[in-house]
C-alpha cells in the first residue's frame, strides 16, 4: 500500500484503493506541518483535486490521533459549495475518502427534501455539505447547530460571491463557532474574496500552487475561425472529428442551449441538456446519463462550468465565447483534469475575431488558430477509427468463428468488407460541409473609402423604396457574405437597388459564401457590376451632412396664376357716419356701507343654528303637504325595500297625475311597460307588490315583471 507522508492511516487506505500513487501539488500543499491548525486561502487551477485536498486538509482536525471518527452528533465540518451538482459532487468525493474512517456525511442543498435533510441531521453527522441558501434556512429553523463546528470549507468562494451569495455566507460564518478553522479554496483570489478571507479568518496563509503560465498545461486550446452560418455545422463536425468519450458544448443563452440540444439530436448526437430552466431532478438525470455513457454531449450554460467532473470529458466547445477570463477558466477546466489530455475550442466568427484575442491574452493562453474539420477530414479520420476498432482487430471468439465461415461461404470478402463500412458509417452522422476560412488573414482596420483602391462594385436588389439603410446591410453583408468591415468599401443607398463596393481580394470568399444562386437575406439578389456605377456626386446640403444635391423642380412647368380682377369689389363700409354717444357714468349713484355681520355670530349646524342657504326649509316649521303646493316628504323606507333605508326618491323626472314618478318615455301599466297607443286607458291591474318588488322602486326595470297571482 503506497504511504502518504503527513496523511492518517484511514485516508491513506482510501487513496490506494482509489488508485492514487501520487499528490498533486495543491493536495501536497494542504498537508504541510505549518499548515495544521491555521486558516489557509488556497488558489488553485479547476482539475488539480481540490475537493480531496481540503478533506486531507480538514484530517487532523477531525480525527486528531485516533483512526476512527467519533459518534455523529453535531456537524464537525462544513462545507458549502456554488451550486447543487458542486454540492453533490463533493459529497461523493468526501464519501469515499472518509469512508475507512466511518465518516457520515449529510447533504442540505436547494431543490431536495428540506424534511429528509432535517431528519438526517437529527440523526448525526460528521461532515455537512450544502448550498448558502439552505444552510441558511436550516440554521434560521434550528435544525443546523453549528455550536461544535471544527473546520468551516468555502469552495468556489469567488463563484459565490460573484452569484450573490455574500450575505449568505456572512450568516452562515457567524453562526458557527468562533474557535473554528476557515479553509477558503478558489481558483482566483478577487478583492472580494482577499475581503472575505481578512474578516473571517485569523492570520491565514496564502497558498497559491500554480501560476498563470502554468494554467491548463493538459489542455490543447484551439480558436476555430467560422463563418457566421457554419457555426453549427462546425460544432458538429468537431464532434464527428474527435470522437470524444464524452464533450460538453458551451452557449451563452438558455435558447442557444435549446437550439444545439434540437440540432444535435436531430444529426443522431446522444445529447443531453443542461441549463438553469430545469429542476434538480432534470438536471442530476442529465449528468448520470454522462457517467453511465448513455448520452455523451452535454449542451450547457455556465451553470455547468463550475465543479462539473464527468470522467472521460476529452472536449469542450465554447459555441458562445465567454463574457469574462475566469468563465474561460473554469470552462476549459472541465478538460484535462488530473492529468489526463484534453481538447478546448473556441468557435470564433470574423466578428467576434478581435474579442476572442483579447480575450485569449487576458488569460494568457496561447491557443492554436485552425480551420474547422471539414468534411474530407471526417471522413478520413473514420477511416482510421475504423481500422483500428476493437471489433475489428480482436480474435473471433466463441461461435464468432462458426458464424464468420458461414459467412465467408456466402459472400466474398470484399462483400462482407462492403458491409462492416456500412455498419460503421450508419452509427455516426455525416458531416457537415464548411465554407473555407483564411485562418492567416488578420484582423485588419476598416480602411477610408478613397483608400480603397483594388475594388470592385455589386448591385443589391434593394433600396430606399424597400427601407435599405448602410447601417444593416453592412452587417447582412459580413454575416452572409463571409466578409469583414474591412473588405467593404462604399454604400450607395438609391431608389430600387443599392450599391456596395467590396475589396477585390475577397472576391472569391464572398461569392462562393453567398452561393451559385448569389442570394442574401430576405431574397436580395446579388449582381456584380463590370464598373463602378454612375452615381450622382454627393454634396452638403443647406442643413449639412452628405446628402445628394437638392432636387430640381424647375423642370415642371406651372399653370396660369388665377386672376380674380373680373369680378369688382363693393366700397367698403363706412361707420364714421354714426356719432357714438357718451360713457356711461357711473359715479353719480353712490353706494351704500357694506353690511356688518361681526355683530352676531352665526351659530354652528351642531349647536343649533340656521341653516346657511336660504332656500332650503326646515321641516320642523311646518310640514309640507299637497294641499299647499308642496311635495310630500319621503318618509323612512324599510330595510326590506328594492332601495332600503332612508334614501329618497329620484328627483328631476317628470311626474304624473297623483304625485307619482314616472318612467320616461315607458310608462308602466299593471306592472309591466305599457304598448297600447297613447290616450287609450291601460287594463286595471290586479297586481299587488310586495315589500321586495323591484316595481316599487325608482329604477327602470332590466326586464319585465313578472304577473302576480290572480
């Protein structure tokens, strides 16, 4: 059994029977004597074994002398991860390593059983993995008691940080006990991690194990320039060219995701999907359809880029280019883990050409400009699999011999030959054919238009008529026509066809990319031109700016101008005949002193007083009755009325004999609106209300009422 120096006993058996006969270097690291007992800050490159190492790290705290771990009670460790599949992974590797020791460990991750976890918790653990945002809803609920905690793990601290998790894992730090030890692990150190570490450990030691020019040295970075319309035919033949165990392709959106998941399933890939829009359930199927190799291209977003360990990841493919350096990182950090080669590929259009060199040496990365596999080198690399396949090269076995005479006794061989190729070729798709690409063409500045020398013109079936404008043909141009900013010259924008002048040497690149049909977008026809186009010079206009010369009207002649000296004008009305009479004068009627009213406050409505208008009558002078000329005061209706309570009658209708309101224009007889002709008298009606009778009440009907009971 190999022998670790500086490792417990029990974790040593768990290394060799995984088959491990050496450290990396950060796992060397965290072992060290002056390392044992003190806060670490540790920065280490995605793949080097992290997770292993801050549990060979965390050993002494948790077993001291002794080989196995006490009865579980209340959490020794903590470790809290970015994400669920991070989580669930380091639970794995912790499971395995701490397994001869008798280590229980427990789980607390969003998406689970919240009442499973809490029941697991109550029976015990060692070691307790989780997200910020459960751990935190654990400890808010009681049922996470951090009191007895050792060793306190942040894992992928600056991914945390970076998805907000800050408060979180303030809360978490300061419910756990004081006398721990923080262990902080990330592959970068950012100033809000460098934060983080000054408030919440104690003297910790800074522990960064490889440099920049040492970053992903197990992984061939390639940039594979596309035209914009191949970059899905390129990603599939990437795929078909290496033939990887497994390959995880990268997008920018959850669409993008879609998208790739539909076409590469529709060619024949195993493909699954992994983005933020599925549930944990969804997702943790996803990643053990990898591992058990029925599905062998992941599409994903980022959420997939962080902790994601899947054996046999050979390829990764960032479809998007990534938005920042450390997404490059722990992208391509899928690949080339512990040792093992891998491939990263970035699919980089003419557009995106300067970000992704930038973007390159941010990261100090070297990668490998290459043109996407075509479909001759599909083909050819299928040829060499196939030649050197286990199925062809192994010895019969069996009733495999039997068979094969048979075989041999009906067909030639050169028949049978015929039909192991077809076997082979109808378990993979066909590749994709790929415009040609100048890899060595630089990047260059758009040139000045009367720079452009070597030129040649082309006429678009589209102008201003049609809503053509330079400032989106430009980028119709380059993303059909395999061009850059700088093959294109002048943009002459007329009536019904527009014309473009491209440079001479990108000829041949921007036919052969549009097509024999010479079509663009929407159906714009594309002509080349023996020579530059007559156009009208271009010059300023009153208001400035590079406009054509104005139009000319002149050219239209105008009719007559109307005469209206035919018909004579009347003199004009004169009023200095009529003298006018004098101002009227008004200072001859004197006015009389203003009335005084401070002599006698009116009393409040509360305590007693006059009403203030004048017009309105008490009813406590005297009652108002028909026989005076009045109207009969509404008196007090029962609660059971159609309008209850003390509300009056309508007001401002037109009354009819008696008193009564009337409707207008539908007087009611027997209940019900009357049709006869008017002055004929209605049928006396037998009707007779009731308190509840809509009839009675100063409404218009919504329907007719009801006859009554004879």
């Amino acid at each position: 059994m190999t022998e670790f120096a500086g490792v417990p006993a029990p974790l040593n058996q768990a290394l060799t029977a995984r088959g491990y006969e050496t450290l990396t270097p950060v796992q060397e690291a965290v072992i060290a004597e002056e390392l044992i007992g003190a806060d670490a800050l540790v920065s280490a490159q995605t793949g080097s074994g992290k997770t292993v190492a801050f549990g060979l790290a965390m050993a002494p705290d948790l077993l001291g002398e002794d080989d196995r771990l006490p009865r579980a009670g209340t959490p020794l460790t903590l470790v809290i991860a970015p994400t669920r599949e991070l989580a669930m992974q380091v639970q794995r590797e912790l499971a395995w390593l701490y397994q001869p020791a008798g280590g229980i460990l427990a789980s607390c991750v969003g998406g689970m059983d919240a009442r499973a976890e809490r029941r697991a918790l109550d029976r015990g653990a060692h070691i307790v993995v989780g997200t910020p945002g459960r751990l935190r809803d654990h400890i808010e609920r009681g049922a996470l008691d951090l009191s007895d905690l050792r060793v306190a793990v942040l894992d992928e601290a600056d991914e945390m940080l970076d998805l907000g998790f800050r408060e979180d894992l303030e809360f978490i730090l300061q419910s756990a006990n004081d006398n721990r030890r923080t262990l902080m692990f990330s592959a970068t150190v950012s100033k809000g991690i460098a934060q983080l570490a000054k408030t919440y450990q104690r003297d910790a030691v800074r522990i960064a194990t490889t440099g920049a020019k040492d970053q992903h040295q197990d992984i061939d970075h390639q940039a594979i320039l596309v035209a914009n319309h191949d970059r899905d035919n390129a990603i599939m033949n990437l795929l078909r060219f290496h033939e990887a165990r497994n390959a995880i392709v990268f997008c920018g959106t959850r669409m993008m995701v879609n998208h790739l998941t539909s076409r590469l399933s529709n060619r024949g890939f195993s493909v699954v999907a992994l983005s933020g829009e599925l549930s944990q359930s969804e997702r943790s199927h996803a990643l053990q359809a990898m591992r058990d190799g029925r599905a062998r291209v992941c599409v994903a977003t980022d959420v997939a880029a962080r902790g994601i360990d899947l054996p046999g990841l050979e390829l990764v493919i960032h479809a998007d280019l990534p938005q920042n350096v450390e997404a490059l990182t722990h992208r391509s950090g899928r690949t080339g883990r512990a040792g093992a080669k891998g491939t990263s590929a970035l699919i980089v259009t003419h557009s995106t050409r300067k970000k992704a060199q930038r973007l390159l040496g941010w990261a100090k990365l070297t990668a490998k400009w290459v043109e996407a596999p075509t479909a001759e080198a599909v083909r050819a690399k299928d040829a060499e699999r196939m030649l050197t396949d286990p199925v062809l090269t192994a010895a019969p076995e069996g009733d495999e011999a039997e068979w094969a005479q048979k075989l041999l006794d009906q067909y030639s061989a050169e028949h049978l030959a015929a039909a192991y190729v077809r076997q082979y070729l109808s378990q993979r798709s066909a590749p994709e054919d790929i415009a040609a690409t100048d890899v060595s063409r630089e990047a260059k500045a758009p040139v000045k238009r009367d720079e452009f020398k070597n030129s040649l013109w082309v006429s678009l079936s589209i102008g201003h008529d049609q809503k053509a404008e330079p400032r989106w043909l430009l980028p119709t141009l380059c993303r059909a026509g395999d061009l850059d900013k700088s093959d294109i010259g002048a943009i002459r924008v007329m009536g019904q066809e527009s014309f473009v002048q491209l440079n001479a040497d990108a000829e041949d690149r921007f036919f052969k990319a549009i097509g024999s049909d010479r079509m663009l977008e929407d159906e714009i026809k594309v002509t080349k031109l023996d020579k530059a186009p007559d156009l009208p010079a271009r010059g300023p206009r009153d208001g400035g700016g590079p406009r054509g010369p104005k139009r000319e009207f002149g050219d239209k002649p105008r009719g007559p101008k109307k005469d209206y000296g035919d018909k004579p004008r009347g003199p004009k009305k004169d009023y200095g005949d009529k003298p006018r009479g004098p101002k009227k004068d008004y200072g001859d009627k004197p006015r009389g002193p203003k009335k005084d009213y401070g002599d006698s406050p009116r009393p409040a409505r509360a305590e007693g007083g006059e009403e203030r208008s004048t017009f309105k009558k008490k009813f406590s002078e005297k009652p108002r009755t028909k026989d005076d000329g009045g109207v009969t005061p509404y008196k007090k209706r029962e609660a059971s009325g159609s309008r209850g309570g003390d509300k009056p009658p309508f007001s401002g209708k037109p009354k009819r004999d008696g008193g009564k309101p009337a409707y207008a224009g539908k007087p009611k007889t027997g209940g019900k609106p009357a049709g006869k002709p008017a002055g004929k008298p209605a049928a006396a009606s037998k009707f007779k209300a009731g308190a509840a009778d809509a009839s009675k009440s100063m409404r218009k009907p919504r329907h007719k009422a009801s006859k009554g009971k004879k």
